[in-house]
C-alpha cells in the first residue's frame, strides 16, 4: 500500500511517498480503506520526536490518528462492524507506527463509529481527535447552563468545536482568537476577545 511515512523523527519536510506493507489485523480490529486521514497538531509533534519519552515509536512511521473510511476487512472477535461499513475514529494505539497517511489501517473496533450519512468523508475525518477533546474537557467540567465558559484558541479544530458543545449545553462562552477569527467565533455562539496582552 502507498503511504506517507518518516524514517526518522524529523520535520513534515521529511515526509515521503512510500510503499509498505498492509497493515496486520489483530483480534479485536478491523481494516479500514481510507478515504480521509485528519491532519492534527500532534502529528507533527510525534513527528518530531516530542512524545517519545512516552510513547513506543517505530519507524518508519506512519503519522495520523484520525480516519474516516471504508471496514475492508473484520478481524476475528470485531462482531461490531462489517465489511463495507462506512465508519470514522480516534485510533491511536498505544504505540505510534502505522497511522491513517495511508491506503490502508487498522483500528480497534472501540476506537470506530459508524460515520453519519450527513458528514463528508473529509468533515469526518476532521472530528474525532478534536472532537473528543473538547467533548471530553467540556463534559469533566461539567459545563451546564448559566455557566460562563472561557475557551483558549476558540477557533482552532479543538477549540471551534467546545465553543459549539458549550453553546450548546446553555452556556455564555468567552473565546480567545485572533481578531481575524472574531466574526467566526460570534456564528458558533461564543463572545471573542484578543489573546496576548491586556485579555485579564
Ligand atoms: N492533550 C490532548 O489530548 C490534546 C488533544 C488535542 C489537541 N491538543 C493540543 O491543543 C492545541 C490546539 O489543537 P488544535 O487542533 O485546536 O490546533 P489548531 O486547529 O491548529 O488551533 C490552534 C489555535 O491556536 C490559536 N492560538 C495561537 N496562539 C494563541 C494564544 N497565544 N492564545 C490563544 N490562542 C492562540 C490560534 O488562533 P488564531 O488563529 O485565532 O490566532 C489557532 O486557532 C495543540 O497544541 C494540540 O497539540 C492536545
């Protein structure tokens, strides 16, 4: 299969078009044709060797924990999808080697959802990673109505998307962004404010 891989921790410079094996399907996974992979600040980070004091890495390595895509194959004990399921997911495993830059990848059956028929496979990709990091945070804090929420980076891929969650559970949001990013902020429901000096 085609893939984009680094041989060593380097910089997206060092990105190359190679060709590698098929990634094995282990009990528990299924194999995913991908349609798209998302494309997340910490792909470059991992990249750059910036988790490697906690995360097994192998090279050469294919970056990219996000996909949406097509069950190609089932592997055994994965009864909760079938081939040709449409799905989409945070895949990370708990080292870094075979990644969604490619034709081909496997994924742990709990890491995938079935992708909803409204989102295009691009929008899919572009959730789960996000997506779950602003559910999650959101969520923890227990975020409800009348509640005034401050959210940094508010129009970036984590931070649009706990704006809309916040927003959503009823509460006054506060985003920092640049003034570029103000008109935005204000369509999603949010009240923006230029980070840097004198936010307070
Ligand atoms: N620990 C985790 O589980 C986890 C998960 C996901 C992401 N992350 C990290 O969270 C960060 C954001 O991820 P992302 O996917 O949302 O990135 P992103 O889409 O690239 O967004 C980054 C945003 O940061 C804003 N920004 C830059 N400097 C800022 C400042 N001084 N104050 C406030 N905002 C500033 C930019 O806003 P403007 O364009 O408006 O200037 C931009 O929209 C990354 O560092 C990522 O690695 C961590």
């Amino acid at each position: 299969m085609k893939a984009i891989a680094l041989d060593t921790y380097g910089s997206p410079d060092d990105l190359r078009l190679v060709e590698l094996p098929e990634p094995k399907v282990a009990p528990g996974e299924v194999l995913v044709r991908v349609k798209a992979a998302g494309v997340n600040p910490v792909d470059w980070k991992l990249g750059a060797g910036m988790l490697d004091a906690v995360m097994e890495t192998r090279f050469p390595l294919i970056s990219g924990w996000d996909v949406a895509g097509v069950v190609e194959r089932v592997g055994f004990d994965a009864t909760e999808f079938a081939v040709g399921d449409e799905v989409y997911g945070y895949i990370r495993k708990d080292w870094a080697q075979n990644g969604a830059y490619a034709e081909l990848v496997s994924a742990p059956v709990r890491t995938l959802a079935k992708k909803p028929a409204s989102l295009s496979w691009e929008e899919a990709a572009g959730v789960p990673l996000a997506g779950l990091t602003a559910y999650q945070s959101i969520e923890r804090l227990g975020v409800d109505r009348g509640d005034v929420v401050l959210v940094h980076a508010a129009a970036g891929g984590v931070g649009s998307l706990g704006v809309q969650i916040a927003v959503a559970r009823g509460a006054r949001v506060i985003g920092t962004a640049s003034e570029r990013n103000h008109e935005f902020l204000r369509s999603l429901g949010a009240e923006p404010v230029t980070y840097g000096e004198g936010l307070a």
